[in-house]
C-alpha cells in the first residue's frame, strides 16, 4: 500500500537534553492505528529502543504531547516518553546504563512511524516515516576545557559569551571514571561547572594516593581565579558519594565560601576529620552490612545505617551558612538518603538553620537521579564488576528526574543570579 | 583583585569590569530553541534586569564571506525585570513594534561596511551563527560591554538530511530512507550553484535536487529535463511526485517543464498546478505584470484553476526563505564580469512579512500536491 503520506514531525529537531520536544503525526487516516519508535545507538555499540501504540483522531493527527499512548514502553500522556522509557533491545546484555561520554556530540534518535500497534521486530520494517532527532548538552558556544593544572584532573565547562559568570564544583559518585554530562547541561543553563575528577584524578592513578581534602579546594580556587566566573558566587554540587564530599566542605572548610549547596542521593554520615580515603575505609569497613536480591544484586543502602548519633561521624550541618537543597529518592537502595534528610532537618532545626534547608522528596524514584529523560534503571552494574541495586520504579523516577532538575535549576539561579522576583524565571520549556 | 591576577595586561579591563559587575545581579538572556532549522521561529527572553531599565537587544553575524551583519531593537523591562522580544514592543533600533523575528530579517551590514552587500550562507553543513546579546541603555548601545549574551545556530540542514554531489552537476539534499517526492530546484541568473532553498526543502521531506543550469554548456531546457528525469527516477524518490520550483530566472525552464516538455506528460496531470510569487515593488523582472498575463493566458486556455497566485505589494524581487535580511540594492557580477549595483526593489518590513507568508504558503502547496493523503485515495 502507498504509505507514504504519513508526516512526522518533532520539535524542536536539536534540542538540549533537558528540552521538552513535540512529536506529531499528521495526514494519517481517522482512527488509524500507529505504533511511533525511538531508537538510539550508544557510543559504546548497544542498542536503545522505546515505543507507544497510539489512535489517529478525526483529523488523521497523534499529538504525543496530548494524546494517549494504548501501551508500549509507556502509556497514558506522555510528551517526553519515548526518551525516559528507552530501554536495552532484546538480546542486549544485562545491567546497561545509557551514560553519553563525548558531549560535544549529540545523542541522535530516530523517530519514526509504524503502522499498527507492534511491539517487536521493529528493524525488520520499512517505517511509513521516519526522523532523526540530535538531544545536545552543550549549547551553542559552550566551551568544553580540560583542566590539569595545580594537580586536579578536571573538565570545566564555560558558557557561550564573555561572563562573567557564576560558577559551580560538580561532584559524581563511586561508579566511575569522570562524566562531563551534567556540568555541560549546567554550563548551557549559564554556570560555568566543573567536573572534578576526585577518585581516579591522575596523580591518583600515578602514585595510588587518593586526594586529600585540600584537593577540593584547589578546585574551588581555581573557579574562583578564572577570569570569567564571578568569585563570589560558586556553588558545589554532589550526587552519591560526591554529596559526602560535598557537605564536608561546605560546614568545614575555611577557604570554600559557597553560595549554595546542592546534594542528591547522599548522606553527612562520614568520618567527618577524614579524607576520600577514610570515608571510603568507613564504608569498606560496613560492608558486612550489604544486601542480597533474589538474583544477587547488591543493596548497599545499610552501610551508613543506622544514622549515629556520635558527632564525629557526621557532617554538622547546623553550622552551614548557606542554602541546601536535599534530592532524596524514596525508594534509594544505594545509599540511606531519607533518613540521612531527616536527620539533617533534626539537626538543623536544633541549631536553627533549618531555614536554609530545602528537601525534594520522591516516592518511587531510586537512587540515580539523573537530568531529565535519561532512561532509569533499576539495576546496572557498578565499576563493570557487580550489579547494584539503585531502586525505583521507571514513570515515578522519570517524574522526579524531571521535576528535580527544573527545582535545582531555579535553586541555583536562584542563588547565583540572585533573581528572586516572582516570574524572573521561568525555565518553561523545561 | 589586582594580586589574585596572573594574567596578561590585556585581561585587566577584562577584570575591572568583572569586579565592577560583581556586585549588579547579571541578566540571563534565553534564546529558544538555541539551535533551530532558518524557517522556524525563536523566542528571545531577557530575565533578571532592574524594573524599567532601557535595554538594546542586539543581533550580530559573521558571514562566511566576512562581512558583519546586525540588527537591535529598544526595549524597556517591565516590572519583573524583564524583556521578551516576542511579545514586547521595540520603540527603536532596525526594527520597532512587536516583531518576535526582527532580529533576523532586519539584519544590515554593521557601520562601515562596504555598499550593496548581500547575505547568503555558503556551506549549508554547518550552520549560521548569531551572537544575541543584551546591552544597557538605547542610543549609546555600543559603547558598553554586553550585559549578557548567547549564541544561536540556524540550520538549513535538519538532522539526517544529506548532501550528495551529483556527476550532472547539481547537488541532492535527501533524508533517508524515503521514498520522498522530489523537487528541482532552479534559481536565478546570478549562476552558480545555490544550495540553501534545496537544503530547506529536504528538510521539510522533499528530495531536492539544486541545478547549476547556466554554465553546464548545454541548451537550458534540455539539461533541466536531464535532471528532472534523473530524480524521477532516483530509487529515493517517488516518480509521480516531482515538482519544480523556480526563482527569477529559473521560472522560465519550471514553465517550461510544466506546459510544453514531454517529461512531465507521464506526471497524473499533463499540465500541473501552478503557483506564482510575485514581489508588486519587483524592480528587477516585470514578475507582477508576467503573472497578470499568464493568467490571462491560462484563463483563455480554460485551464487557470491549476493557477494560483501569492502577489505582495512593496516586495522586492528577491524573495527568500524567511528571516532572511532584506536588501533593496546590492552588487551583482554580470556575465562579462562587471560589477554592477542591481536594484531589486522592496522595503523591508513588507518584504520580510512576504517572504514568511510565501514560505509557508509554498511549503503548504508542494505538501498539498506532492504529499498525497490517504483520504484523497478513497
């Protein structure tokens, strides 16, 4: 049959990662059923796909902003489903995590129109249309540097324009070697944000000793001496293990004056006079507490539990002076970070800074919250050796990814732009 | 300040203005979406300024030939500090109301520029950059540093379309895998190979073929039934789906390929829909009086309902995919290689509201005809 005078259409075709974009399919027959696929192919050779069952209307048109999806890898009205449910084609390996390393290239996705309402065998048809889509997290004239001076292995991420410009000190987890993705995103919002490099920096790899504390201040020197970022307003952010780090230098360190303070899935508990490697050792040294699933994948959520009540061993958050923002995830098999925010809040509501702190809570959502319509997983393996339990369920997670992000962009903006008017920012793209 | 510097001499005013800043809350200037296909629209956001501050939003471009092209309008924040281009009147600059895209296409080269410049991209792969800056006050805009500024890129490549060099010497802009209807593209007599029509319409969903008919050493109109027949018959293409859009010049071997050629007889209709944009301030071709009579001619024939006809009083001649800047003259190089200024007629606020209405009406009319609906098969 002559199929081909479907059209498809997405908007915008390059977009940031963040960006919400339209899908519309358009001269189909009334009540013509189609099935609209994403593909994406990694960097690293695996193959992504989701896909959703919808109903042409009277006027031959599926409006994936507004209409239902029958079913598929999402269902009900999902603008942006096709991206947060991508998930591994059959026969892929188990336990990938779609992370994009080279961000000066985008994610391209293809979008593309099926007839009738499938759900497998997709690269076997020919679509009746199809589109490619390019998700950047650079925007146009950010700058992407590799630091190496003063001993930091870093990549710091400038806006495009003269500044100068707030700067941000963005700290990853336990899984890896550095990812640049988020200080991109960032920078592309107007924060010039380094990526830092803090387990496997390179004098690390050279003479197998981890950084001490100093080393996160080098850092933050080093965005305070940049002749494009304003000195004045810097802020750190920490996912994970990052977070520890994180806390620890905004209560304790005298040189770090930060603007504002952003943790996501973390916890104060530490040794709070030790450096990355005792706080690793207090971690190694609980690991007796680890969990076991049914098919052996590992909860480490106990290690910090219970929350102690000896000071030493956590960050005194009553003695911050600047803003927190706390992004728990309520279903967090990784890390304790619901108790972890309740006993923050008690602490700060003793030493009567609570009115700093500002907690996300989400139900449902594990422990990677990541920027928005980035596919959750529930599982994946850690440092290519185990597989982790991160928790969460896919619409609840993807929910808090999105929410979060737009709730931490504002923080910041905030914080480091100081636009508290009511309506100076909108972020309503996002 | 000065101790914590380690840099060169030529970043100290670099660092006075930064320390002279640091303490004004900077503004935020948003452009949506930041990298956007030439035809679509952008919305331009400056947040975070004082209430009721006097701003110059500003556009600036670098051609690929070197010359600089800009535009600004004049805007006061309102009451959150806030400036949005699409919906806020300019009360000055190179263009004044509301006019969400003047910062395009009211473009002209910066002070200084030589006369009668003409802006046209060159590589279609990569894309146009404009630098879109905020800056303090109206008249004196220049004189200050940008209080913000971010950079936008304009496509005329959308993802996944590819450009292919053809031996018959043209160039194909398809996406694939098709099958696509096809367009030829011709365009006028300033020769050369012009892409930018072509890439565009291949990334509205059209297999295009751009023709470089004047220097290929062979009767025109042989030639441009050459490449019509090349893309019938390219296995990306739907063979009973090929159009024909023409620019000045180039309207002669479309009408020609319309009316008289044998190719087209194998199309459904032996004489084809037809569609006409004529500029009424058309200061290089008589396009306004040419229209007028092939309508006479075509309603003598009885065949004038395949006509239709787009005609814009106080457009020029050259009638472009939208946004682009208007210019009423620029230089030219005649086929004995004089140059010469070309007078093409138009002012600029109407020429630039003809280029968008025609763009969308051409688009909606090669989708009409060349884009069959499932409904018309019933």
């Amino acid at each position: 049959a002559e199929q081909c005078c479907v059209s498809l259409s997405v908007n915008p075709s390059r977009g940031l990662m963040d960006e919400k974009f339209i899908i519309l399919v358009q001269k189909a027959l009334p009540g013509f059923q189609l099935t609209i696929h994403a593909s994406y192919h990694c960097e690293d050779g695996n193959s992504w796909e989701a896909f959703a069952h919808y109903t042409a209307d009277a006027g031959g048109t599926v409006n994936v902003s507004q209409d239902t999806s029958l079913g598929g890898t999402y269902s009900g009205v999902e603008a942006m489903g096709l991206l947060w449910s991508l998930r591994p084609v059959p026969g892929s390996k188990p336990g990938l995590r779609l992370r994009k390393k080279n961000v000066q290239t985008p994610m391209e996705v293809t979008i593309s129109v099926y007839q009738g309402h499938q759900t497998e065998g997709f690269v076997d048809q020919v679509p009746l249309a199809s589109v490619l889509v390019e998700r950047w997290y650079m925007a146009p004239g950010v700058c992407r540097i590799p630091i190496t001076e003063e001993g930091l292995t870093a990549t710091l991420f400038v806006p495009a324009g003269n500044g100068p410009f707030p700067g941000l000190l963005d700290l990853w987890g336990g899984g890896g070697p550095l990812v640049e993705y988020r200080a991109a995103l960032l920078a592309s919002h107007g924060i010039a944000s380094l990526a830092l490099n803090y387990l496997t920096p390179k004098t690390t790899m050279e003479t197998g000793k981890m950084v001490d504390n100093q080393y996160f201040e080098k850092a933050y020197k080093f965005l305070q001496q940049h002749p494009q970022i304003c000195d004045s307003r810097i802020a750190m952010l920490g996912l994970s293990l990052g977070s520890a780090f994180t806390l620890k230098m905004a209560v304790y360190s005298q040189v770090m004056k930060l603007r504002c303070v952003v943790c996501i899935g973390g916890s104060h508990v530490q040794p709070v006079d030790g450096s990355v490697e005792q706080v690793l050792g207090y971690m190694e040294k609980n690991s007796e507490k680890t969990r076991f699933t049914e098919n052996n994948e590992m909860i480490w959520r106990d290690l910090l539990l219970p929350i102690p009540t000896d000071p030493s061993f956590k960050v005194d958050v009553g003695r911050l002076k600047c803003p927190l923002m706390l992004v728990v995830s309520e279903d967090d098999q990784n890390w304790p970070a619901p108790e972890s925010a309740k006993d923050m809040k008690e602490m700060m509501e003793r030493a009567g800074n609570s009115h700093l702190l500002t907690v996300l809570s989400y139900p449902n959502a594990g422990h990677l919250i990541e920027p928005p319509y980035t596919p959750h997983v529930r599982i994946s393996m850690f440092r290519t050796v185990v597989m982790a339990l991160w928790g969460g369920q896919m619409v609840e997670h993807s929910r808090a990814q999105e929410d979060a992000w737009k709730k931490i962009l504002i923080f910041l903006r905030e914080n480091l732009y100081d636009s508290t008017k009511p309506g100076a920012t909108t972020l309503s793209h996002l | 300040m000065w101790s914590k510097c380690r840099w060169s001499t030529v970043m100290f005013s670099f660092l006075h203005r930064r320390s002279s800043v640091m303490s004004q809350t900077p503004p935020i200037v948003s452009v949506l979406p930041t990298r956007g296909l030439v035809d679509e629209k952008f919305k331009v956001l400056v947040e975070n300024l004082p209430p009721g501050r006097p701003v110059t939003v500003r556009s600036l471009h670098h051609s690929d030939n070197g010359h600089y092209w800009e535009a600004f309008g004049f805007y006061t924040s309102d009451h959150r500090g806030t400036v949005n281009v699409s919906k806020d009147q300019s009360v000055g600059g190179t263009y004044t109301g509301k006019e969400p895209m003047g910062l395009l296409w009211s473009m002209c080269p910066v002070p200084g520029s030589h006369k009668g410049l003409r802006l046209r991209k060159l590589n279609m792969c990569s894309p146009m950059l404009v630098n879109i800056s905020v800056h303090s006050g109206h008249e004196g805009f220049r004189d200050g540093a940008p209080l913000a500024s971010v950079l936008v890129e304009r496509w005329y490549m959308a993802p996944g379309v590819k450009r292919i060099d053809v031996q018959e010497k043209g160039l194909l802009y398809l996406f694939s895998p098709g099958p696509f209807p096809g367009i030829l593209d011709l365009w006028g007599g300033g020769g050369g190979l012009v892409e930018y029509r072509s890439a565009l319409l291949a990334s509205h969903g059209f297999a295009t073929m751009s023709l470089d008919y004047l220097s290929c050493g062979q009767p025109v109109f042989t030639y441009v039934e050459t490449a019509f027949n090349f893309i019938k018959d390219h296995p990306q293409v739907i063979a009973d789906r090929v159009g024909v859009v023409g620019l000045c010049l180039g309207s002669l071997p479309a009408l020609y390929l319309a009316a008289d050629s044998t190719v087209v007889k194998v199309v459904k209709q032996i004489t084809s829909p037809l569609l006409l944009v004529s500029g009424c301030d058309d200061q290089n071709w008589p396009s306004f009086e040419t229209a007028e009579d092939i309508n006479q001619t075509m309603r003598a024939a009885g065949n004038d309902h395949l006509l239709s006809r787009l005609d814009y009083p106080d457009s020029g001649h050259l009638i472009e995919p939208p946004f682009s800047p208007h210019f009423r003259a620029s230089t030219f190089v005649t086929t004995n290689k004089r140059k010469a200024m070309i007078l093409w007629g138009g002012k600029t606020k109407p020429h630039s509201d003809a280029q968008e209405d025609s763009w969308r009406k051409i688009l909606s009319f090669l989708q009409q005809h060349l884009c069959c609906s499932l409904n018309a098969k019933l």
